[in-house]
C-alpha cells in the first residue's frame, strides 16, 4: 500500500454549540494543523500515487476558505456543532471531490492543538 502525505497549519475560530463546554463555548481561536494522507495500491504510469502538486492546490484552496474564519458562520456548519471530528469529515468530502481519488482512501486529520485530533476517511 503506497501513501502520500500533504500537512498544511492555519489559524481559525468557532465556538461549540452543545451546552456545558465551558470555555469552548465562548468564541476563541485554535491554531489548527491538518494532515491529508492518501493511500493505494498502486501508482500511476508516471510512478505517483497522486499527483503531489493537485493535492496541494485543492488542500491549499481548502485552507484559505476556513483561515482567519468563525467556522460557524460558514453554511457547511449550519445546524451543526463545529467539532473537529465535522471539521474533518467535510474536508475529507470535499478534498475528494475536488481530486481524482476514486481508488484511493483519503483521510484527514486535524489537530487543534498539539494534544487533540480528530480524522475522517473516504
């Protein structure tokens, strides 16, 4: 199984919408770090996984939608608690729909800080 792996950091904020998160229900920041990982058994005829560069541009165009953003007020959170764990499951939907990652599985992992993360694989 061959894997490819691409990481991007940016800053973002949100709010949790549950009740009782302490001050994870004020407005505050993270310095978030994610990690995409691409895996497949077998490569293409110019000998890649993936092309490196088209992962990169689509992880890229992703970042720059959610830096310096309150993930609440994007409409893919609305009605939702913006937890890491949706955090990564709609970047991992949309990573995919903007790859040809048909026959691979794509997961992705976000940290919040360097203590907690959360994935989603397609």
């Amino acid at each position: 199984m061959y894997q490819l792996m691409v990481r991007r950091d940016f800053v973002a904020q949100h709010y949790l919408t549950v009740p009782d998160c302490g001050p994870e229900n004020e407005w505050h920041s993270h310095h978030f770090e994610m990690e995409v990982v691409l895996e497949g058994d077998e490569l293409t005829e110019h000998g890649y996984l993936v092309d490196i560069v088209e992962v990169e541009a689509a992880l890229d165009t992703l970042v720059d939608r959610y830096r310096d953003t309150t993930l609440n007020d994007l409409p893919e959170f609305e009605g939702l608690n913006p937890s890491i764990e949706h955090f990564s499951r709609i970047v991992c939907t949309s990573l995919c729909e903007k790859l040809d990652a048909d026959s691979l599985d794509v997961t992705v992992k976000i940290w919040e800080d360097e203590d907690a993360w959360a994935s989603y694989t397609s």
